[in-house]
C-alpha cells in the first residue's frame, strides 16, 4: 500500500509499507510476516480446492494428496526459508498444513 508521494528534483517517488523482491515480501520494519501471510493462504486455498473435490466414499486417495502437498504446496511454503527470519513460524506452518492433507 502506498503511504505518501513526494517530488524530488522532477522525480515522484511513492514511499509504500512493504515491497516484493524475487518473490519475497518484506515490509517497512524488515519482517517477512506479509509474505509468511501470503504464502499460508495459498497453500490452505490449494488444500482447500482438493477438499472440495472428496466426499465420503470418492475423492482423492492418500497417495495423490501426498503428492499435491509435495509437488504444490510444499514448494509456496519452503520458497526462501532459508532467508525468512523466524524458521520456527515457518515450520509450525509447515506442520499445520500437513496435518490437514492427511
């Protein structure tokens, strides 16, 4: 979100609260919470559409939701963690969104 705009020397600059950089969210105070945020809400939306695609005695088997979680939920979860700071909220999400496939 864009906070002010000022003008200097011809130039308009916008100062806005957070910026995206090689797909990494990092807000004004330096935390990655936005993109933490960002990220769990795309991975609960893709667990979310496989939800919606079993019922009590059709759907998915546990050999295909293992491989959705690990070919499209575990790559949106682990893209950059190792430049996250706060890994520990990144595995407890980790675990909770894995808990919900299975």
């Amino acid at each position: 979100a864009v906070v002010s705009t000022q003008s200097t020397g011809g130039a308009e600059l916008t100062v806005q609260t957070s910026t995206k950089f090689l797909g990494l969210t990092q807000d004004s105070k330096l935390s990655w919470n936005e993109h933490i945020d960002k990220m769990f809400k795309k991975a609960k939306g893709i667990l979310m559409q496989c939800r919606r695609a079993v019922g009590p005695t059709w759907g998915f088997k546990p050999v295909t939701m293992r491989w959705v979680y690990n070919a499209m939920v575990k790559p949106i979860l682990s893209y950059g963690v190792t430049i996250r700071v706060g890994k520990d909220i990144i595995i407890i999400f980790i675990n909770y969104i894995y808990k919900m496939f299975i």
